[in-house]
C-alpha cells in the first residue's frame, strides 16, 4: 500500500472522529479520495478522448464499518446523518454514497449495509470534483470491506456510473479516472477510449512556476440542463457525421448548423491540445504549455459556451498580470479556473484576479497553490 498523505491522514482521523460521536463504535478502516484539476482536456471525456488531470492534495476521507442498516454521516457544516432501510430513493448529498454502492452491487460486486462517516476539504462547488472524491473514497473502501478487488479503470466506470444512473449528473469519466488512478508529482494522459494512461512527470518547481487554482466562488452547476445539452449536442453531431463518437470526425467535416459545428470544433481541436501538452511535457517544458491553457480557454468560451463572467474574468486578469496561461477546468457554468505563473509573479497575479473580481462586483476568489498530490488509497 503506498504511504497515505499526510494532509489524507488529518482529515481521515477528523472523520473516525465523526464516526465514534455519532455511532458510538469503532470504524474498520479510513480511506481518502482526492479532488482534481484538469490541467487541459475538456469536455472530451464523453467523446472518448484525451484528458490530462492531477489530483489535488484536497481529499474526502471516508471511516467506515459494517452495519446492519445505512447509515452516513457528513461533517459538513453543522453535521448531517442520512439512514436508510434500503439504496433507493436517498437524496442530496447521501445520494453520492448510496449510489456508490447501488453501482458496486449492479456491476457484480455485492456490498452490505455500512456506516460511513465523511470529511472533506475538496471546495464544493468550485468544479474540483468534490462529488467524484466522495464516490471515489466509498468505493475503494467498501471494496476493501466486502473483500473485492476492483481494477482501477473498472472502478472509475463504476463511480462514473453512480454519478450518471443513481444522482442523475450526465457526466464523463474523467472526474473519477482522476480521483482514482493519477500519482504524486504526475498529470495523468488518459485516453478515454481505451482508457490507456500515461503519467506525465510534471516539475513545476525546477521551473520555478507555480499552478494556480481560482475557485471563482460562483456556483458550479451539473445537474441542470446545461451539462447535458452540450453532451447531446456533441452526439447529434456524431449521429449526422455517422461517426461513434466525435473523437473520430474528420478534421474538416462540417454540418449545416452552427452550433454543433462550433461543438464539435471545440472537441477535435482540444484533442489536438491534449497531444501537443504531452509532447511539451515530456521535453521537460513546462512553461511551453501556456499557449496551449489559454486556447483551450477561449475554445470552451466561444465554440463550447460553457465559461462565465466569473471565470473569463479570472483568466482575463491572470493574462493581464503576466501569467503564461490560464483557462477555466471542469465542467464550466461557474467553478474555477487555473494560471501557471512564474513564482516571482504568483502574489501579483492573485492580486490582480482578486482586484478584477471585485471592479465588476463579482464574489472574492479564493486563490490556492496546487500540487500534484496522490490518488485515491487506503489510510489506516
């Protein structure tokens, strides 16, 4: 088992002290999940193509035992306890949960009643994947529990699963690959089609760069319309273009409406971005990517449509104050963006977003540092 991290281990003994306040007993084990940044790669995961995130050393740590009804309890805010007699029908935040495990037992991977008790420091909201830490940290432990093991492609597929059929999210499988399978010090290339994965050594520090993450503090929203308009827009055009997926249009193809033609140029030329992105990466050119963040931004915004003031905003400011490139990550519609900059220029960047951000009347951001942390694991 690898070494747990450290910052895993605070917030897994924060939740077993959850867990002992609220069941009065022990739990069997601790385990943490991470969130993540997509270092670039968007919206292709349903198209079945390439992506390229690192997980953050933010985690949801889950203590968990066996029970004889489900029974889940968060920490979040002033505490909340959800049980249930049986997996359908919870809601909210339980429903992550529940969900995880209705996923196991459909896919032939039978799970029991537990009792779980969750802690997590991944932003909620802010498009990090907190959701994704917590289908991810449930899975590996009642995994664990119930003895099964689970390759951790199939896994993600399971979580992903959840996610779409149980909460009801229409998202790809990039959330919970990352959360799963990426490793300190590396972005992951993942090819969604085969999912065969590559990690990327990624030395900001030899560099001396630092990767921002601006959680622009706006809402980051899934389960509206909106996610989903854009994946049905992406499979009609594949539909029209008689291809699987539009991972596989022509380069030139072309449609007789608009919209799906700015969706699917988005696609193919983010695709090429992801590529290009390994290629620096394994020059050991860091900086060399900055180009490449902005153009995916301006992609997503104008072909894609799925930016917002608040994160035009935040790029447009980082860009105006020197960093090398920045784009919105996630899925959109609100959440967070990310700057690579040039540690002399981090304090004058996060200035500059903070300053933009309230000139237009906007929520503070919050600004962090971001490392590639580990993946999902088991903590005690």
């Amino acid at each position: 088992m690898p070494t747990p991290d450290l910052h895993a281990v605070e917030l897994a003994e924060t939740a077993a002290a959850a867990f002992r306040e609220v069941f009065g007993a022990e739990p069997e084990g601790l385990w943490a999940a991470p969130g993540r940044v997509n270092l670039i790669g968007e919206h292709t995961d349903y198209n079945e193509g390439f992506v390229m995130p690192f997980a953050l050393p933010f985690y949801a740590a889950v203590a968990v035992a066996k029970s004889e009804t489900w029974e889940f309890h968060s920490t979040y805010g002033e505490g909340s306890t959800v049980r249930a007699d049986a997996l359908e029908g919870v809601e909210g935040w339980a429903a992550y949960l529940a969900g995880t495990a209705w996923a196991l037992n459909e896919s032939g991977y039978p799970v029991g009643p537990v009792r779980v008790a969750v802690h997590s420091d991944v932003p909620h909201g802010a498009g990090l994947s907190s959701s994704a830490a917590l289908e991810c940290a449930v899975l590996i432990a009642l995994a664990d529990l119930y003895g099964h093991e689970i390759d951790r492609a199939e896994a993600a597929r399971i979580a992903q699963k959840a996610e779409n059929e149980y909460v009801g999210a229409p998202t790809g499988v990039l959330d919970q690959s990352a959360s799963l399978l990426c490793t300190e010090g590396n972005v992951m290339f993942l090819d969604c089609r085969d999912f065969s994965r590559e990690q990327v050594p990624f030395d900001l520090a030899a560099e001396d760069l630092v990767m921002l993450v601006i959680d622009t503090q706006a809402p980051h929203r899934h389960v509206d319309g909106e996610y989903g308009a854009r994946r049905a827009d992406c499979e009609e055009a594949a539909r029209r273009l008689g291809v699987p997926f539009l991972r596989d249009a022509p380069k030139d193809a072309t449609l007789d409406d608009e919209r799906l033609n700015r969706r699917m140029r988005h696609i193919l030329t983010e695709n090429d971005r992801v590529l290009e992105t390994v290629a620096i990466l394994k020059r050991g050119n860091v900086a060399g990517i900055g180009d490449l963040l902005t153009a995916s931004h301006v992609s997503l915004r104008d072909d894609y449509e799925v930016s917002s003031v608040e994160l035009d905003s935040a790029v447009d400011a980082a860009l105006g104050a020197g960093a090398l490139g920045a784009r919105m990550t996630g899925g959109g519609f609100g959440g967070s963006a990310i700057a690579l900059v040039e540690a002399a220029a981090a304090a004058k960047v996060e200035a500059a977003v903070v300053e933009a951000a309230a000139d237009k009347g906007l929520p503070t951001p919050r600004v962090f540092f971001a490392r590639a942390a580990a993946g999902a694991h088991r903590v005690i």
